[in-house]
C-alpha cells in the first residue's frame, strides 16, 4: 500500500458534474451522459485498485450555458442521487440532457463552479468531494452576464471563487471541506479554466483539443484522474 493511502478506510463520494450543455456539445455529449452513467462501476473499480472502498455515492448533475442566451436553461441543477439506489432516477435525469442554446463561446462554467461548491456535500474526514467539469470552450469572467435578468444575485466575483474553494470562511450552510474537496476540470488549454487552476488547491486541469471537444478522451482516463485524486491522502 502507498504512503497516500496509508489511511485505507470505506469513503463516502460525493461527485459533482458540471457539464457543458450547450450547442457545440452536440458531437460527444451523449458520450458524456453514457459515460457518466456507467461511473459508478467503474470508479468503485478503480478506487479498490488504489486501497479505498466506498461506503457510498452520491452523484449530482449541474449543465451549464450561456445565461445571455438561455435564461432559465442558463443552469440546470439536480439534486444528489444516491447510488444503485436511485439509479433509475438519475437515468431518467441524464435522459433529459440534451446539447442546444449556449451562442457563441465563452459560456457560464464558472458558475457552474460556484454552485457545485455549494452542494450538500457530506463532510466526514474521510469521505471526498469531488468535482469534475467537462467543457470544449472558455469560460466568461464571472459577472460578466450580471445584466441578465436570470443571473443570480448573489454570485461571486473571481477572487470569491477563489475564496470559496478555499473554505477560509465556513457557516453551517457551506459542507465544502479543505480535506475532502477535490477538483478536476477538462478543458481546453489557454482558457479560464487553466488559468485559474494554480490558485485552486487540490485541483487537476486537463487539457482537451478545442476542434475535437470531448470525444476524444477516454473516459477510463477520467475515471482514473478522478480515483487518484479522491483516493488521495493529500
């Protein structure tokens, strides 16, 4: 067993999906959907490799656009899905995902973030909380759709963002825990998403091709991104 996983123990995963849902998506969004489907398996799978089991998943959906373009499709969110549990539910849930509306690039992923950093995440010491965004565009600097009648009112600005994920300011509300929080973002190289990366602890940013989008990643390679991350001690 590694030094990282010296603290072998059953995990409670909490995984958040922050999904580009927009037009340009069409070509490899039901690749994501399918993928996202089968994660369970395949992440149980891949955790057991690395020296944790978990005690249970939850899995939550958030598709992201262009809140300019969109209004109230700006940003769907559904709840935490307990897996096999409610496995039904959360088929019948990615079934209504479909790729339109968004415009033109950048879109409103970045918001997408915040919200997945205000989840009802469990906090346990040894359980994760994983976040993992999936895009083929930049995202827009955060406000910059502010004049949108949808656009929420209380959303952060970049430096809150920052401040967020780096839970210095916690209230019974916020579950997001330094120890337990982890983030992977695919995303096109030179974009917001990479920018920001540095000043995001505990965070992976992986690089997609903007002309091929996300069909040309394997998802086993994101699974195993995500187990390593989460299996993590670090």
């Amino acid at each position: 067993m590694s030094a990282a996983n010296i603290f072998d123990t059953k995990r409670n995963i909490d995984v958040v999906f922050c999904i580009d849902g927009t037009g340009s998506m069409s070509p490899c969004i039901e690749a994501v959907k399918s993928n996202a489907r089968r994660f369970r398996r395949e992440f149980v799978t891949a955790m057991s490799k690395m020296g944790s089991e978990i005690d249970s998943m939850r899995v939550k959906i958030i598709v992201f656009r262009d809140y300019e373009c969109d209004g109230n499709e700006s940003m769907q969110i559904s709840p935490f899905f307990e897996l096999p549990t409610d496995e039904a539910e959360f088929d019948k849930y990615m079934t209504g995902i479909s790729a339109s509306g968004g415009g033109d690039a950048p879109e409103n992923g970045l918001e997408a973030l915040y919200y997945a950093m205000k989840s009802d995440f469990t906090t346990g010491m040894k359980d994760r909380q994983v976040i993992a965004l999936f895009t083929d565009a930049d995202a827009l600097p955060l406000g910059a759709r502010k004049g949108c009648g949808d656009y929420p009112a209380d959303m952060a600005d970049r430096n809150g963002l920052i401040e967020m994920w780096s839970c210095l300011k916690q209230d019974k509300d916020f579950k997001l825990r330094d120890v337990c929080k982890r983030l992977v973002m695919f995303a096109p190289s030179g974009t917001e998403y990479e920018k920001i990366k540095p000043l995001l602890t505990r965070s992976i940013f992986e690089p997609v091709n903007m002309s091929k989008g996300l069909g040309e990643i394997d998802f086993k390679e994101i699974i195993d991104i995500i187990a390593a991350s989460a299996s993590s001690a670090m």
